[in-house]
C-alpha cells in the first residue's frame, strides 16, 4: 500500500466517521474532506473544484427546480386528489392507490418532495376512515423510495451512478434504463406490504386525537391534563394594569398562557401586548409547582427602598462602560450573551440616545451604539479592558459617583431581605433565576456585617441574608402580583376549552429541508413570529411537555400547536413546516399547472431523442419554470435541498482521489477476493449488501459517488459489464428503509406516525431483503454481466 493510498483511505474513514456520529454537519464534513484532500495533493485544485462544474451536480439542482414547479403549481397535488378519488372507503385500496401515486409521482419528482407533499393528504385520508395514520405513512414513504428507482433523474444516486459510468469511458445510463426495474421493485414492494408487511405497522399516532377536531383527545394523548388549569388574577393584583409580556408571568412561572375567559364562555386568544385586569381568568398550560411555591412564602421583604450606589462600588467593584459596534454582540439580548459567566461583568444599565434602561435588562436585543454600564472587580476590569471584548469597545469609567448620577443607579438598586421559609433560602442562585425571570440581579450579599461582591451561580444565601438587587421597586410589585396569582380548582371544563370557533389545534412537523435544526423555539421567537403556541413536542415515540423553549429542535420533531386558526393557516404556508391539517393550503401558482406538466414532458422528451444531454434539458426546464410563472426565482432557490448539492460536490473530488492513489483498485481487488469467487450473484448480492448497510447512517450520495468506482473496477478486473453492478449500487443506496435517519422521508413521517426506530427495523429489513431478491432475479436478465 502506498502512501498516497493510505493517506486517502485515513480521510475516507475520518469521513465515514464523522457521517455516522454527525459530530458536525455532513455538509461541513464534506468541505473538510475537500480541504484535505487538497491541501495534501491528493487532487489538483482544478479537481478539488471540478465538483461544482459537475453535469451530475447541475442535473441533481436542476431537478429540484423542476420537481418545485410541478409542486408549486399544484400538478403533483391535482393527479393525487385524482387517483385518490378511487380508493373509496377501504383501507386495502386505499394503501395500493397511496402507494402507487407516490411511486409514480417520485419517477419524476424528488422523492423528499412527494413525502412532503402527500404527507397531509394521508393524514387527512386516514382520519376519514378513521384509522391510524401509522398504517399509511411508512408504506407511503417506502413507495417513494422505490418509485424513485424508476426514471434516471426519479433520485440523486440514478444520476450519480450515471455519471460515474461517463466518467469512466462508458455509455452512461438513458432516461428509462432503470424503468423495467423499477416498475418491478415498486410492484412487489407494494404486494409485500399488502400481504406481509401491513402486519408489522404498529397502530400508533400522535394525530389520532386530533379527528375531528376532538381537543380532549389530544390533550389526554399528549398528557397535557394535570398541565393545564385555569389561574385567577386577584381584583386588586397589582398585574392589573400590565400587558401579559411585561407581568412575566410565563418567564417567572415557567407556565404558558393560553388565552383569555370571555364572557360569552371558552377562551379568546391572548398575546404578548394584551392588557390584563383584576379578575382576569387565563388558560395556563405547564407544571403549577412554581405558582404554588412562591405563593406560600414571601421571596424576600424590602430591607431599603433607596440604596447609594457609592457604597457598592466602595468595596472594590468598578465601572466600565461597554459601546456596542457591529459585530457579535448586535441582535442578541444580554440574557443570550452570558455576560456574567464570560466575563464575570454585570450589566447595570443600558443606554440608546437619551433613553436608559435599568430594569428587565436580559431580554433587551442590542443594536449598534447601545452602551452598556458594567460593573465587575476593579483589577479583572483592568485586565477586560486591555483583552477585549469582541463586537465592543470596554472603557473604564473613573468617576463612579458622577457615572451613578447620570444613569439614576440609586433608583434601580434595591436592599432585600430573606426572611424565615424564603424559598430561595438554601439554594443556588442559578436556581433563582431572580434575573431571567424577575428582572432582578444579585450585585452582592450580605451576611453578618460581611459583604460578598458578585457572587457566583452557586452561592446560597440563607435566611436573614440581606441581598443588594439591581431593580425597581415596581418589579417588586411584579413578584408579589405573581404570589398572589389563585389557581382555580376545577379543570373539568379546561379539556373541551382548546377548540372554538375562532381558536384550533393542529399538528405540525419540521419539513425536509428545513433550517431549524439545531435551533431552539426561543432562538427563532417561535410564539412572536407565528402567533401560535406550542402545547407539546412529539420525538421518539413520546410526547415533552417541559421548557419546549429551551428544546434543541431535531428532524422528525412533530407539535401539537394551539392558536387562532387564521394564524394556523398561514404557518401551513412557511416552508419550514408541514401542517397536518384538513384544510390543505393551495398551491401557489395553480393556474400555471398545465405549463409545468408541458416543462416537464418537454424535458423528458428531448432526453430521449439525444436532442440535448440531460444536464443541459434539465437546467432549460428548470429556467422555462421561472420564466413562464410557475416559480419565482425566490421559490426556485428554496427549491433547492443545497446542502445535498454542497455534499455531492464537495464529495466528488474524494472518488477522484481514489481514482488517482489506486485505492479505488485496492478495493475492487478486495471485492473481488471476498466474493467473486462465489459468482455472479454473490457479487451483486455482495455490493447491494454493503451499499444497502452505508447508507443507513451515510447520506446515499456520499455512498454512491464512493462506491460506483469501486464497482465499475471490480467489472472491469473480472472483465464482466459493469452496468449490472453499478445499478446494483444505484438500487442499493436508494432502498434505505431500515432507519429513520436513512432518508429524509423516514424522518419526516416518524412524529406524524408515531413510530419509533424498532419499527423501521421490523419493517424495512424484510422490505430490504425482497428488493434484494427481485435485483438478484431481474437484473442479470435485464443487464447480462
């Protein structure tokens, strides 16, 4: 083994590592295994980029645009409401006519797409013959997987593959090379579930409860019952008077208010800026252990209401001042920056033209020349000062008494008392959360005639401590407004309040290629933005409750959402989720459909006549789409899956590698010692089996674009024909049912369904092994080695 071959195979396994762990994105993987390569020479630059050029690249974009034309103008919708029309009211017909759309429909449109498209429309089926979900959406998704196998451009490891034989010197693969096949592989895919395989679905779904609009249901099936209560605002609370955002009741009380008693009964929608008044009923969903703690005990009693901000920073605290540039710290509140646990700073005030902040200052986002009054040990202020603060200029402020004046600091530092039974006696202040919640920050304790300056998350104060805030005296009033809140005793009628006229739940899933992964709902503002709540998170089978907020979002998530159902019609349209909902929204062009389905054909038919290669017919439809309406070049680009183009891309110049180092030869020799003696079968039996294992964990892209060189050398080695393995690899990487990170279908029907990962096993393992054995049966008749 050569150098050259070693080094190629270290980044191929580090690859394949970090595809399988996705410790980082695959897309970022990708780029790095390009930089690698490059940077060692394993590849000229002009290869390292070559990628990017490719005609495989181009026709794998290219058809996302076409297959967004088909979807935005309604097409692919329009032949599905058709052929559904004939499955009446019997499960078994209805399985077959879902399952043959989808196959069909993923010949010539991206199979992630179809998934997402005909995931409301099965959903919405199964309520109306009342039966799960669960039973559908599986068998749609592997109809997709299989339907794609039908046409060269039906999925990204047909053109792939294509591609790797023209790179090689071969004819590379025609429009409807694979069809023979592919028809055969998605007819017994669907004889199999009929027969076999609709046994194993389980009959689960989070969905279930929301037929017919029964709320109950879905709140018993979501386990919201012992959540929800109705809490009671005293008629003298000093809340009255406050809109529901500045009462922190949410922050403070961990609980999420759903609406607002009306007269003539139920609940009306309630939103940040609503006003609250004495008497005010609210729906409230989260756990009352908080509401019931602060109620039973005072927090603390106001030891003095006026404090000289002198005598703090007398003990050896300084000032400084922090001037916001652009950069890091621009859009992102204080709360967001962890200023105190970066830094060990506290920020006092905050000041923007001639107005000044010095209360609730956590949730204040900073915009450029926002400054920011920070207090903090007066050497690790000299220190701060002399490193930096990125996206800021910090200056040291020398006249602190002048500096208190000028943000009236007397005025927002208050003196408390923890009295006997204070339920913040005995605990960290991390567990306070006197400055998330309550807008109230801990400059110092007092304990035995000893003042501790700053103190950390995990300092407990006791009982008779006297703590130096930096508050208001109204945000006192707030706390004892909150202890005085009265939870109602009788939720009986809690249940059926969720569903009115005016207000409605749905579910929710994350879409495909959608950009929240990774993210929380606070990051994205989920509750400002849509003007919807989230009631609850479905993932692996159950349902969360807790701090949704603070969820790191993952695919397959699926939310039981709650709010005004003109609102929940309008999140049917954003196109990071799919709305589980009877009421469909309309495409957005539909009266361009018939100039899309003509795009389309027209595509299709100048590729069998070699009029055009199929990159370039692909790029002209896909241009057409634009230019006759039936996409907005904005809609085009969100079309686009880039991080499967970023990856295919950035994954090509790998092969190539190979190519060059003679790993690619090593391999093959390998193959063939392992199973070529065995014959023909075994062979493509082999090749099916390990393409078919990678791409359970490894994107199918990564797999098809490492493995078709090594099976076009394994032929040419035994001087058989490559076709019959290269399509093997093709089939292979497509057909990955087995796991629901497999493909981005599986994910995407794993909430609405209710499945979890046992179930693609018991699934998709004998689904693999019929595909297995229709490719050994029908494929060296139809492509002789």
């Amino acid at each position: 083994m050569t150098s050259e071959i070693a080094l190629t195979l270290a980044i191929l396994l580090a690859a394949v590592v970090l595809f399988v762990t996705e410790w980082i994105r695959v897309d970022l993987t990708a780029l790095l295994v390009l930089v690698a390569l490059a940077l060692t020479g394993l590849v000229t630059p002009a290869e390292a980029l070559a990628g990017f050029s490719n005609s495989a690249v181009i026709t794998v974009w290219a058809v996302f645009i076409l297959s967004g034309g088909l979807a935005a103008t309604g097409v692919a919708d329009f032949v599905g409401r058709q052929v559904f029309r004939l499955s009446g009211e019997s499960e078994t017909r209805l399985l077959i006519v879902l399952m043959v759309t989808a196959g069909l429909l993923s010949a010539f449109m991206n199979n992630v797409g179809v998934a997402a498209l005909m995931l409301p429309v099965a959903v919405n089926l199964a309520r109306q013959l009342r039966i799960s979900p669960s039973r559908l959406l599986m068998p749609m998704v592997a109809a997709t997987l299989l339907g794609g196998t039908i046409t060269l451009i039906g999925t990204s490891p047909n053109i792939l593959s294509s591609d790797a034989l023209a790179a090689a010197g071969y004819t590379p693969f025609q429009f409807f090379d694979f069809t023979p096949l592919g028809l055969a592989l998605l007819a017994g895919g669907i004889l199999f579930i009929l027969v076999i395989g609709r046994r194993l679905l389980p009959v689960r779904s989070p969905v279930e409860a929301l037929q017919n609009g029964n709320g109950t249901a879905a709140v018993e099936l979501y386990g919201l019952n012992e959540r929800l209560a109705t809490i009671r605002l005293p008629l003298d609370s000093p809340l009255a008077g406050h809109t529901l955002g500045s009462s922190r009741i949410g922050r403070a009380l961990g609980l999420t208010i759903l609406g607002r008693a009306a007269q003539e009964g139920g609940f009306t929608p309630i939103e940040a800026g609503t006003v609250l008044a004495g008497g005010d009923h609210l729906l409230a969903l989260g756990l009352l252990d908080r509401l019931q703690e602060i109620s039973r005990t005072p927090f603390f009693v106001l030891e003095a209401s006026e404090v000289a901000a002198v005598d703090l920073f007398a003990d050896g605290l300084g000032l400084a001042e922090l001037h916001v540039e652009e950069g890091a710290l621009v859009g992102r509140t204080i709360s967001e920056l962890a200023l105190r646990t970066r830094y060990q700073i506290n920020v006092l005030a905050v000041g923007r033209g001639s107005k000044v902040w010095r209360s609730d200052l956590q949730s204040l986002q900073l915009q450029p020349a926002d400054v920011l009054l920070v207090e903090g040990d007066r050497e690790h202020l000299v220190e701060l000062v002399a490193q930096g603060v990125p996206g800021g200029t910090l200056q040291r402020v020398e006249q602190a008494a002048e500096t208190a004046l000028r943000y009236d600091l007397d005025d927002a530092l208050l003196a408390v008392r923890l009295p006997e039974d204070s339920p913040l006696a005995g605990r960290p202040l991390s567990e306070s959360r006197l400055a998330t919640a309550y807008g109230l920050a801990v400059l110092a304790v007092q304990r035995d005639g000893e003042r501790l300056l700053m103190p950390g998350p995990e300092m407990e104060p006791q009982a008779g401590d006297v703590l130096w805030l930096e508050g208001l005296p109204a945000d006192l009033a707030l706390l004892r407004g909150l202890q005085s809140l009265e939870i109602e005793a009788d939720k009986g009628s809690v249940d059926i309040a969720l569903q009115s006229e005016k207000m409605g739940l749905v579910e929710a899933v994350l879409a495909p290629r959608t950009s929240l992964i990774g993210k929380t709902l606070r990051d994205i503002h989920f509750r400002d933005k849509y003007g919807v709540t989230v009631l609850a998170i479905w993932r692996n089978g159950r349902a969360y409750r807790s701090n949704l907020g603070e969820m790191v979002l993952q695919p397959g998530d699926a939310f039981l959402l709650y709010g005004p159902r003109e609102k929940l019609a309008l999140l049917a349209g954003e196109p990071d989720f799919v709305v589980l909902t009877r009421e469909l929204p309309a495409p957005p062009h539909p009266h361009k459909a018939w100039v899309a389905a003509l795009i389309m054909v027209g595509v299709v038919i100048v590729v069998l006549a070699g009029v055009l290669p199929i990159a370039i017919a692909a790029v002209t439809g896909a241009a057409l789409m634009v230019l006759t309406g039936c996409l907005s070049m904005d809609e085009a680009y969100r079309s686009i899956d880039w991080r499967a183009v970023f990856l295919i891309a950035c994954m090509l110049p790998l092969g190539t590698a190979m190519e060059n180092s003679g790993a690619t030869q090593l391999l093959a020799g390998g193959m063939v010692n392992l199973v070529g003696g065995w014959g023909s079968l075994a062979l493509l039996a082999g090749f099916f089996v390990f393409a078919n294992l990678a791409t359970q964990f490894i994107p199918s892209a990564v797999v098809i674009v490492l493995l078709a060189p090594i099976a076009i050398e394994t032929a040419v080695d035994l001087a058989v024909s490559p076709y019959s393995l290269v399509m093997t690899v093709a089939i292979a990487t497509s057909a990955s049912f087995m796991s629901p990170v497999g493909h981005p279908g599986n994910v995407l029907v794993m909430g609405p369904g209710g499945y979890r990962f046992s179930d693609y096993i018991r699934l998709g393992l004998p689904l693999t092994l019929v595909t297995l054995l229709i490719v050994l049966l029908l494929l060296p008749l139809l492509w002789p080695l």
